[in-house]
C-alpha cells in the first residue's frame, strides 16, 4: 500500500466517525420530531431516507465548496475534477461501494490508487502538500 492510500483510508476511518456523529443528532432532531414513537413502518424509511439526506448534504457541501470534507483537510486529501453532478454521483456509487469494500478493494489494483467510485464519478483524490 502506497502512503498516499494509506492517508486516504485514514481520512475515511475519521470520517465515520464524523458520520456517527452527524447521524446521532440527525437522529436526535428526528426522534424528537417524532415525539419518540420507535421508528417502524414508514416512520422507519423516513429516518433512513433523512440519514442520507443529511449525509449527502454534508459530503455535497463541502465536496462543491473546497473539495474537502473535516476528515479530507484533517488528512490533506483533495477531491479534484468535481461538479455539482459528479458529487452527487460519486455520493451514490460511495454509498454502495464503500460499506461493501468494493472500492477500497478496487484502490489496491488501481493503476492511480482510486477508489471505484471515483474511477466511475470522473473524479479523483489528490494529496495536497
């Protein structure tokens, strides 16, 4: 492994925890909202549906505002090549291959080291000295 996917990883590790976090109090609003009914049925797709909402929002904002989330500046890693479609697109495809490994799996034969989504989106991290 290459430092520069090492520090990448990293960064992803911190954002999760940022995510859990954000989720927590995405959470909090919601269950308070919901004057505390469990969240089943419809209530449940709901919650979900606002989890990634808010999450997408995060990651969206600060991809078109700077190319960096809290974790990428944390890790000096920079999304390049961005536009208000290719965030969203490298969110949705992020959103399926990273929780299943596909990605992370896919930046250790990546010629550039990059992860799928990325590769798929047109986008590509770069390490900011």
């Amino acid at each position: 492994m290459t430092p520069g996917l090492v520090r990448r990883l990293a960064g992803m590790l911190y954002e999760a925890i940022l995510l859990f976090a954000v989720a927590f109090f995405a959470g909090f609003a919601f269950h308070f909202a919901s004057r505390g009914a469990p969240p089943e049925g419809l209530l449940r797709l709901a919650y979900q549906l606002l989890l990634v909402a808010v999450f997408a929002a995060y990651f969206l904002w600060c991809w078109l505002r700077g190319g960096q989330t809290l974790a990428m500046k944390a890790w000096r890693v920079r999304v390049v090549d961005i536009t208000p479609r290719k965030a969203l697109v490298r969110f949705l495809l992020a959103l399926v291959l990273v929780p299943t490994g596909i990605s992370i799996l896919w930046a250790l034969f990546d010629r550039d080291r990059q992860f799928l989504h990325d590769r798929l989106a047109g986008t590509r991290l770069v390490l900011v000295a």
